[in-house]
C-alpha cells in the first residue's frame, strides 16, 4: 500500500492566493505556466481565486508517494547450504561517466503594462529680480494621461520605461494687475528607470526623466508670460508597503529629484530640487491591479529672471495589466 501525503498550508490575514503563490511555489506567478494557475489546479474547490480567507486551508503541493514500512518481529530465516564457489572470469570495468550538470532553463517572465488618469492643481509663485515684483499664478483642474512599461529580471529588479502628456492651463495672475500672455501648454515627460526590492515591503527606486516644466517670465511691464521648459532630473525614491490585507495594499512612496540647470531663449534655468510624496491604495485581481493615489509635489527652481517656486496637488488612477 502507498500513501500520498498533501502539503497544504492554513490562510492567514495578510495573504493573498498571488503571494501565497510567489512563496510556496515560486515564479513566475501569472501566465499559462504561472504558479497561480497551479495553485487553482491544486483547488479546484476554489471557485474564486479572490475568495480565500483567514484558517482557510489550502494545497500548495501535489504531494509525494511514501512506502509504509512494514512493522513486527523479525522472522528467522532458514540457513542455506553454501554451494561450492566457481572462480568467475575477471570483467575489466568501464571509468565511469561523470554526470552531466543540468542547468534549469529560464522561464520567461512576461512585461507588464501600465495605463493611468492623472488630474491635478498647480500653483506658480515668482519674484522678479530686476524689480522684486511678485506673481501667483493657480492653475485650472489639469488633466494627463500616463503609460508604462516594466519587466522583471530577476526576484528583485525590474525596469521601467514611462511617458505622460498633460495639458496645463492658468488663471489671470490674482497678486499682480499683470495680464498673462499665454495660459495653456502641452507637458511631455519621459522616464527611465530601475527598481530594486531591499526586502518584502521595501523597494528602492532610481530614474532618470526629460520632463518640460514651466517658467514664469516678464514679458514687458503689465505682461507675464509662461514658457515651458525640457528640464532633465535624477530621481531618487522609495516604495514602502505600509500594510497589506487580503487584495488590497497600502503605501507610501517619497522621493527626491535633482534638477539640471539649462539655457533657454533669452534666460537660463538654474540647477533645483523637487521633493514629492504620493500615498496609494491598491487592489489586485485575477489579471490586473487597480491603483489610486493622492500625491504632493514642491518644485524650487529659480532662473535668471525670476525666484520660482510650484506645488502640484495630484490624484491619479492606475490601471496595472499582470
């Protein structure tokens, strides 16, 4: 007789059938030959992959056949007469082979794609050098989009490549009696980047970005005018998951930029520092995650003309493919 013993594994609160899959069976997780699609093979009582809960118990193995060992006294066994040994001819053996090392092939780990809304407030305020006149300038519910690009290399690093496009519009100037020239631009960015998992909460972030920023500039005496910029960064975050309860997570993720300095028409824009922090509430699914944020971004960054200082209050929604 064989028995089959069934490894099998009791849900606590902060799983979900995705990371239960990622420690007990490993990666890659999702696809035609993830460890997901395994997971609900061993279940086939699982009729949601959604659905599983806190001392639910699980399979996470298909189990190994053990032979019983066979328990009693041991019986006596008959001597046997020994039969008069015949010389056997000598058989010259073969060296032995060495085994070969059999190195596991790589399974591919399919790149994950990105779609996200992004609308948000900005406010400008500038003094000019020349006069110390001030403006301030607040914008109108500005709207962007955002796609992405990631893949995985290895358990704890990925890249990423991103580019977003915002349409900025602003108000007439309110501390000024300045009329403003030019109230819409069109904002690109785009951005490289890598991203390195220091431990199970704890991602360590690294990008570099080309993203257009605006300036504020005195046009003549009663005229402001603004003039968008392609401003190169470096960009230093964290991605820190606070909490995670069944499908759902909640984050924080700070961050630092280095802002180059550049010469434009008629002025140049200084070297800077944007500092940025954004809290998200995720939910996964089958196939996707669902992502939500609040963010707030500062930006110092003074040019030949003007002191300037923005914040930006952001809401954005995400839209992860698996």
């Amino acid at each position: 007789m064989v028995n089959v013993l069934a490894e099998s594994y009791v849900v606590q609160s902060s799983d979900t059938c995705s990371s239960i899959a990622r420690a007990k069976l490993g990666k890659p997780i999702y696809g035609e030959k993830g460890t997901l699609k395994r997971l609900a093979a061993l279940n086939p009582t699982l009729q949601d992959l959604n659905l599983i809960y806190p001392g639910q118990t699980i399979q996470v193995g298909d189990g190994a056949p053990v032979e019983p060992v066979q328990e009693g006294p041991p019986q006596a066994i008959a001597p046997q007469a020994t039969p008069a040994s015949t010389p056997e001819p000598v058989v010259e053996k073969a060296p032995e082979k060495t085994p070969e090392r059999v190195v596991a092939e790589e399974e591919y780990i399919p790149p994950g794609i990105e779609l996200g809304l992004i609308t948000g407030m900005t406010d400008l305020q500038a003094t000019s050098l020349e006069n110390g006149t001030r403006a301030t300038l607040g914008s109108n519910l500005n709207l962007g989009v955002r796609a992405a690009w990631a893949h995985e290399w290895s358990e704890k690093f990925q890249t990423s490549l991103a580019w977003s496009l915002s349409i900025l519009s602003f108000k007439p100037p309110t501390s000024t009696n300045k009329t403003l020239d030019s109230s819409s631009h069109v904002m690109q960015a785009l951005a490289v980047g890598g991203s390195y998992r220091l431990s199970e909460s704890l991602f360590l972030q690294l990008s570099y970005e080309m993203k257009d920023q605006i300036f504020i500039t005195a046009k003549d005496s009663t005229t402001i005018a603004l003039d968008s910029v392609s401003i190169s960064d470096l960009k230093l975050g964290l991605r820190w998951r606070i909490l995670e309860f069944h499908r759902f997570e909640l984050g924080f993720v700070p961050s630092f930029s280095y802002l180059f300095s550049k010469a434009s028409d008629g002025y140049s824009v200084h070297s800077g520092q944007e500092y940025a922090g954004r809290i998200y509430v995720s939910r996964e699914f089958a196939a996707f995650i669902l992502e939500g944020s609040f963010g707030l971004v500062f930006r110092d960054q003074n040019t030949d003309l003007v002191t300037q200082t923005e914040t930006d209050t952001l809401l954005g929604v995400t839209f992860r493919l698996k």
